[in-house]
C-alpha cells in the first residue's frame, strides 16, 4: 500500500481503536489518545508490514487491554 493511503487508513482505526478506549474504560477521548499513543500496540500498528490494521477496532482494543494489564501483547498466530 502507499505510503499516503496507509497513513489514511491509520488515522481511520486509531480514531476508532480511541473510541473503544473511551467507551471501555469511560475516560476522555484526550486520555485515550494519549494512552493509546503511549502503547507498544500503537507502535505496531504505525508498521504496515505487521498488518494489524486489518484487524477491527473491537479485536486492537482486545490487543490493546491485554497490554495495559499485563505488558504484553499476544498477536493472533495469522499474522
């Protein structure tokens, strides 16, 4: 994918993985972005080549709350 497209298709989950943050864990959607930018998920998802971005926003919040509580992260075996 394009350098430009995929920055697009980015910026479309993370806007939706902050709203699965905000609604799980009912903190404000700054906090969110802030935690969410923080993560070893999000620094995952910024490489393309990993294909995260093809899973939902439901699933890398899932990625992203197993994170939180215990520092790790177990990416699905069809990656």
């Amino acid at each position: 994918m394009e350098k430009q497209k995929f920055e697009v298709v980015l910026t479309l989950i993370v806007q939706r993985l902050v709203m699965e943050i905000v609604n799980n864990e009912n903190i404000t959607e700054r906090e969110a972005v802030e935690k969410l930018y923080s993560s070893e998920l999000y620094k995952n998802l910024e490489i393309e080549d990993l294909k995260l971005w093809h899973l939902s926003p439901k699933a890398l919040y899932v990625l992203y709350d197993e994170e939180q509580k215990t520092g790790k992260i177990s990416f699905p075996e069809e990656m």
